[in-house]
C-alpha cells in the first residue's frame, strides 16, 4: 500500500506505479463466453496490479468497518491521451497523478469523519 487518503466521502487506497506505455482496459468474452477484463499497460497484461490493490482494500476495510473504501492504480509515467484515458475494472479506478487530485478534490459529500479515521487508521499501520 503506497497512500491512503481519507476524505469525507470515504478511504482511498492508493497504488502508485512508474510504468511506461498507455494503460488500458481490454475486454474480452461477453455473450458466449465469460466477460473477462485486463488491464493492459503497452504491451504488458498488468491484471495482477487490479488483484493486488483488491487485496489492500479488503484489508483496510476489515479495519475500518462501514466507511468506503476505494482502490486506485495510479500510473506515475504512463503515457495518457490528452481526452479521456482515466477508467475503472472491478471497482479500482486507474489514472494518473493530477486526475487523482482533482478526484479526491471533488470528494466533499460525505459524512466520514477525516480526523478520526485518520487517527484509526494511522493506529493500525506503521509508516513505511
């Protein structure tokens, strides 16, 4: 787990990664086969970052209880378009650090208590 940020309208996991390439979501099956989503960055099948950052959710939330909990890739160096690009699989948003931001700038609604969670939180995990 890299960050986890804490705004009124929940917790968000954050996995900070320095890949290069346009990540992307690749979706396979549907009608007659299972739909399969893959995150791909350039060529690389990526998926197992989605896995991973599940994982750091499901902990946080086991800790936390009823508050939100969001998972979020977060690619460093990746190459983005210059509209659109940021998108969800499975519930785990993948962007890029200003779009981040301005995501969690924009999480105003809520009634988590910041200062509290952030206290309870802090409790349980030791700085890296």
């Amino acid at each position: 787990m890299d960050h986890v940020a804490i705004t009124p309208g929940g917790i968000w996991v954050i996995d900070a990664k320095r890949y290069k390439g346009r990540p992307e979501l690749k979706i396979e099956g549907g009608i007659l086969r299972p739909r399969v989503e893959k995150l791909l960055v350039g060529r690389r099948d990526c998926t197992k970052l989605v896995d991973g950052v599940l994982k750091q959710v499901d902990v946080v939330r086991d800790l936390v209880g009823d508050v939100p909990v969001t998972g979020v890739l977060c690619f460093i160096e990746a190459v983005w378009p210059l509209i659109g690009g940021a998108f969800s699989t499975r519930g785990v948003h993948v962007l890029w650090p200003k779009r981040l931001a301005k995501v969690l700038m924009e999480q105003t609604a809520g009634d988590v208590d910041v200062a509290r969670t952030r206290e309870s939180v802090a409790s349980r995990f030791k700085p890296a």
